[in-house]
C-alpha cells in the first residue's frame, strides 16, 4: 500500500503544481528562525569578536555560518511584490502583463517586447523572463540610469536560476518547459551575470536604454508589445508619449499597462489620503510626481492613437462623497463619480 501523502502546510496557488522535491513549499513556507532571533544572535557574535579577546577561528566560522543563514532567511521574507528583486514581484507583474483578453493569446517567442519605465534598480528582470520564454528581443527604457549595474546584472543570473529550476515559479502555467528555458539562455552568459558582470547580456537581444518614453530610439513599428507598470502616471504630456508608443508598436501589436492613479503621498504617509492630491491647484503640471489624470481617462486618449482597448480591470476605487468632492479642483470636482472613483487600473490594448 502507498504511504499517505505528507500534510502541506502552504497550499501552491492552482496555476503551480507541486514541481519535484516540494520546492513550491520551500520557497513560500516561512520557517523557525526569524530573521530577528538570527540578527540577535549576529549582534553578540558580533560584539563579542570586538571585544577584549582577539576572536577565535571558530568565533569566525561561527559568525559567517550567522551571516549566510541570514542572508537566506531575509532572501525568504522579503519575497513580497513590494520588493522589486523578489521572485514574486516577477512572478505577479508577468500575470499582470500576460493574464488577460489579448496579451494571454499572444505569442511570446520570437516576438520583440518593450517595457517602459522599466526602474532603475532592477530594471531587466522581466525582461529576462521573456527572452527565455523565447522572445526575439526586449528592452527596456527609463529616465533614471541604472543604479548599481553590478547588482542588476546578479539579479538578472537569480532570475534565471528560477526559471531553470521550474518556469511555474515565475510564470505560473505559460506553456514552457524547463528544457525550452534551458535552451534559451545560451543567449545569456550565466557566469559573467552570476559575478555582476553586465558584458553577460548580448544586447541585441536585451538591453536597458537610457532614454525618455518621448523619444524612443525605436524604428517604426518594430515592437510587438509594450508593457509598463506604475509608469504612465508620472508623465506629464501622456498624449506625446502614447503617439510615440504607437509610433513603435506594429499593427495589432499588444500592450498592458498597470496605472496607480492614487496621490504617492499616501503610499508612504497613512495620514495623506489618496486622492488628496487632486485638491491641489497645480503650479507646475506634476502634483507630487503625478499627473493626476484618473486611470478611466486614459482609455480615450489610446483610442485616439489607434488602439483598441481589449480590457480593463480595475484594482483600486476610493469613494468618494459630497464633502471631499467639495475640496477637488477642477476638473475634478464635476467629474462624473463612476470615472473620479476609479483609482487603479490595468488596461489591456492592440494596435489596430
Ligand atoms: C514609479 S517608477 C516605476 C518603476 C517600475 N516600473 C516599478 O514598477 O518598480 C516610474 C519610473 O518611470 C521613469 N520615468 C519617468 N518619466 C519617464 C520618461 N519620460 N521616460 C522614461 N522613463 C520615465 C522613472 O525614472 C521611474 O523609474
């Protein structure tokens, strides 16, 4: 008789069978070392190598062994969406980009993929996850440069090592297998990458350009889908930028882009409301790095581009009654309350 099947204890989301040798559970379970009973015991180690007595080989051993559990058990609890190197910020922004009507039907090899405002700190990941699901070529594109390219190159070699070990970790069920993946990182020199090395990336086939959303240094129509996440609402002339997106998307090229459309204020002070920026009369066309411009109101302005909108989700509504209408400016205030409302959104689109 078979044995019965150990209890689990974290279920795998359903898009993500368990892979061989329960890495799944590995990698979500959190375990009985916390990160502050293991800092605790550094901080002692610690102070006891500065102490009177010169440290001993063993204190050394010991404290690396500190350091090293550390380091994995932080690498466990900071897999969070929050954190722009972990697995699951990758794993939840490709959902975002490939999940829906459109961009979900739309094949990812050979094809030429572009995503904008792609950060400063680990701003070819995503990319990276595309050219090993076969993609002809990806770049990506932001104002800032990039922050430490020694570490954004580690990231991209960590990225991956994820892949490699189960696409499903990153891509939940894309039809991919590990041997695909395999394959096609022989584009990428995993070594170079691994020791920070950016000269590991073959940049005809994924590159980071420097470069403003305005003036993209992009032939015409050479993309077949343009991504961005938390991107569109920092920039003040949108109707300028989505021409130029347009310029570069091919016809019936795809594109998915994620818009925060709440005052980033209250992403770091609890007491700033999330639409409170929509009270301010603007100086400059920026309020707090934002354009204010309500995520539905976006729509016609790609329409007026040639796309056609295949689907919107919406992820974020403030209410909003009488009393807090009355402190907008316009053209806030007599906005209709069903657009006003609407304060994140993911909207899917093709180039007609
Ligand atoms: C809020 S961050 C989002 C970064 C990244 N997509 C993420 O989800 O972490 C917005 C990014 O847009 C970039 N950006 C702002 N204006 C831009 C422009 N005109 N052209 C290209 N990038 C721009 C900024 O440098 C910044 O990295």
């Amino acid at each position: 008789m078979a044995a019965p099947e150990p209890q689990r204890e974290t279920e795998p989301p359903a898009e993500a069978k368990l892979p061989p040798g329960g890495l799944w559970t590995k990698l979500t379970e959190s375990t009985t070392e916390s990160p502050g009973h293991l800092a605790e015991q550094l901080l002692l180690s610690l102070r006891s190598r500065n102490g009177p007595q010169a440290p001993t080989l063993h204190d050394e051993f010991m404290l690396n062994q500190l350091l090293a559990r550390l380091g994995l058990e932080i690498e466990q609890q900071v897999d969070v969406e929050t954190n722009r190197f972990s697995r699951r910020f990758l794993h939840d922004l490709f959902h975002t980009y490939f999940a829906g009507p459109g961009t979900r039907e739309s094949t990812i090899e050979g094809s030429t993929y572009l995503e904008l405002g792609c950060g400063s700190m680990n701003p070819l990941s995503l990319l990276t996850v595309f050219v090993l699901l076969g993609a002809k070529r990806a770049i990506g594109v932001d104002l800032d440069p990039v922050h430490d390219v020694s570490i954004a190159a580690r990231a991209l070699a960590r990225t991956a090592s994820y892949l490699l070990t189960d696409p499903r970790l990153i891509v939940g069920d894309y039809p991919i297998t590990r041997e695909q993946v395999a394959h096609n990182v022989r584009s990428l020199d995993l070594l170079k990458l691994c020791q920070g090395d950016p000269s590991g990336l073959d940049e005809s086939l994924l590159a980071f350009r420097n470069e403003s959303v305005y003036e993209l240094s992009l032939d015409d129509d050479s993309v077949d889908g343009v991504f961005s996440n938390s991107f569109l609402e920092h920039i003040e002339d949108l109707d300028r930028a989505i021409e130029e997106i347009a310029r570069v998307t091919r016809k019936h090229g795809i594109g998915c882009h994620n818009i925060d459309g709440e005052d980033h204020g209250s992403h770091t002070d609890p007491d700033q409301h999330p639409l409170a920026f929509l009270t301010v009369e603007p100086e400059r066309g920026l309020v707090r790095g934002c354009n204010r411009l309500r995520p539905l109101s976006y729509l016609p302005i790609f329409e007026s581009h040639g796309f056609e909108i295949l689907d919107t989700q919406i992820w974020g509504r403030q209410p909003v009654d009488d009393t807090l209408r009355a402190k907008f400016v316009e053209p806030f205030r007599s906005m209709p309350l069903d657009r006003l409302e609407v304060s994140g959104l993911i909207i899917r689109i093709r180039k007609l």
